[in-house]
C-alpha cells in the first residue's frame, strides 16, 4: 500500500475528496497511489492538505547497480525524524541570543553532529537565518526614528526577547504537534 493512500484512508478521505481540497486531479492521486513519487507542487499541496510533513509522502529511494555478474539493489530510507534531538537543535539557538549569527551556527553544527539532516532541522535554521538578516533591519530603523537612548535599549531588548519567543514557540509546537509553529515555505539551505 502506498504511503499517500495509508494517510489518506488514516484521515478517513476518499480520493474525489483529497482532491477538491488539494486541487490536485484524481488521476494524479491514482498515480501517486499506484507508486508514481510527489514532486514539487503537488508533493507541497498534498503535504499541507493531510497537514504532514513532505518528507512522509516521499517514497524511499532505490537504485539499481548493474554489473556483468549481477544486479546489486541499494536501497536508501528516508532519515528518521527523532523529535527530541530537533527540540534540542531548536533550543541551541538560546545559547547564542545575544551574538545572532552564532543563533545560526550552534543549530546547524548539532544538524549535522546528531544527523539530523531534515526539513525540520532545514526549516529552524532558516528561520534563524531569517531573523538574524530581520533583527538589524528592524534596530537601524529604530535608530533612524530619533526616539531616543532607552528607546534603542527597549527595542534591543523587544528584538531578542522576539528570538526567544520563536524558539520557545516552536519546541511547545514540536513537543505537542511534532512540527513547527513559525516557519517558511521555502529552506535557506
């Protein structure tokens, strides 16, 4: 059974229905269901209309090496998602609040030291990597207002505390959801 006709039938869908949510034809469904793999906008749309994660609809990849004596199959599952080394390469991000582009680096070196290579871990980066290029726009422009010295400090303040919110936000999300609350529909890296 493929993998989008188990979540379809888990959520109680027919196949007409997925697809007047989705916008996606039900031929299309038919072929995805008979082993065809989702790519781009259709692996996007079905993803957010099931609300799972792309990576859960990807089939797992095979490849075929031919040589003159036989045929060797090599056969790569998709990485494992372990939602506690996420919460923990979301909450990395805390220990460098107050130097922002180290917010980006101590979460991507746990990606890769924990391997964790996936588009939960792809997405936190990208939203610190976000609201690292955000946060000095956000202060030079309160500069540029002429409010005043404690008004560049409260806003200095407000702009970190804005860091902590979103990492606290989403570990609670990924705790309760497995997935995150703030994130983007594209990946920085």
């Amino acid at each position: 059974m493929s993998k989008l006709k188990a979540i379809r039938e888990q959520k109680n869908l027919t196949q007409e229905e997925l697809s007047e949510r989705s916008k996606i034809s039900v031929r299309t469904i038919q072929r995805i269901e008979a082993g065809t793999e989702p790519k781009g906008h259709t692996l996007r749309a079905l993803a957010q209309t099931l609300d799972i994660e792309e990576n859960l609809l990807q089939n797992d990849i095979e490849v075929a090496v031919h040589t003159d004596e036989k045929t060797i199959e090599i056969k790569e599952e998709a990485p494992e998602i372990n939602y506690s080394l996420i919460k923990i390469i979301n909450l990395s991000s805390l220990l460098c609040i107050v130097l922002p582009p180290l917010n980006i680096l101590a979460p991507l070196l746990l990606m890769f030291t924990m391997k964790q290579r996936n588009n939960l871990a792809r997405q936190i980066i990208s939203v610190q990597m976000l609201w690292t290029a955000m946060a000095p726009i956000v202060f030079m422009l309160g500069i540029f207002l002429k409010l005043g010295g404690p008004f560049t400090l409260i806003l200095m303040i407000l702009i970190a505390l804005s860091n902590v919110f979103i990492i606290l936000r989403n570990a609670a999300e990924i705790d309760r959801n497995k997935k995150l609350y703030f994130k983007l529909n594209f990946s920085m890296i």
